[in-house]
C-alpha cells in the first residue's frame, strides 16, 4: 500500500491556552473522520512540536507566515491510496472483553 499525500495541516495554537494539546488532536480527530466519510486515506502525526522547534522548523513556520506565539501540535496527512485498500485484519479471540452491567 502507498498512500499519495496531497495536503498537509499543521495544528496550530496560541501558546497560552491551557486546552491546546487535547483540542489540537480533537481536531485532528475530526478531520481524519470527515476525511474518511469522503473517501480520503489518513495519518496523525504527532511530532508537530519537536518536528519544529529548531532552526529548520521555525524558518519553515515564518516562511508560511505562522505568527511566532503559535506552536504546531500535529499533522493530519491526507491522501489516496494506490490500488486496492487493505482489508479488516483477523481479530484474535479473547482479546477484548465486554462488561455488561
């Protein structure tokens, strides 16, 4: 399987919100469902942080004219795949368990 990706979204966050990680990936979360409801293969990457906190990264982020008190949390890459999708994989018995009560 390969998947062509033809988007990247970086979440995006001004520093002093206290919700900042769970809302990012809340986000994420939601973009890979919608992407899914469409027809479109996903990934959430999340190295956002570390992936631009150098110099690379930060020149990167001013290039795309990110204000500097925001800081990138995740990616949702987003794309096709080539050929067929893979299949369900073979759950293996006994490894959930359901409580009822």
């Amino acid at each position: 399987m390969f998947l062509y990706c033809f988007l990247l979204f970086v979440g995006l966050y001004l520093i002093a919100l206290a919700a900042a990680i769970p809302d990012t990936f809340c986000c994420a979360e939601n973009m890979v469902l919608m992407a899914t409801e469409l027809g479109i293969s996903s990934c959430i990457v999340a190295r956002g942080e570390e992936t631009f906190d150098n110099e690379i990264g930060a020149a990167m982020l001013q290039e795309w004219g990110v204000p500097e008190n925001y800081i990138a949390r995740c990616f949702v890459l987003l794309g096709y795949v080539s050929g067929e999708y893979p299949g369900e994989k073979p759950r293996k018995m006994g490894r959930s368990k359901i409580v009822e009560g």
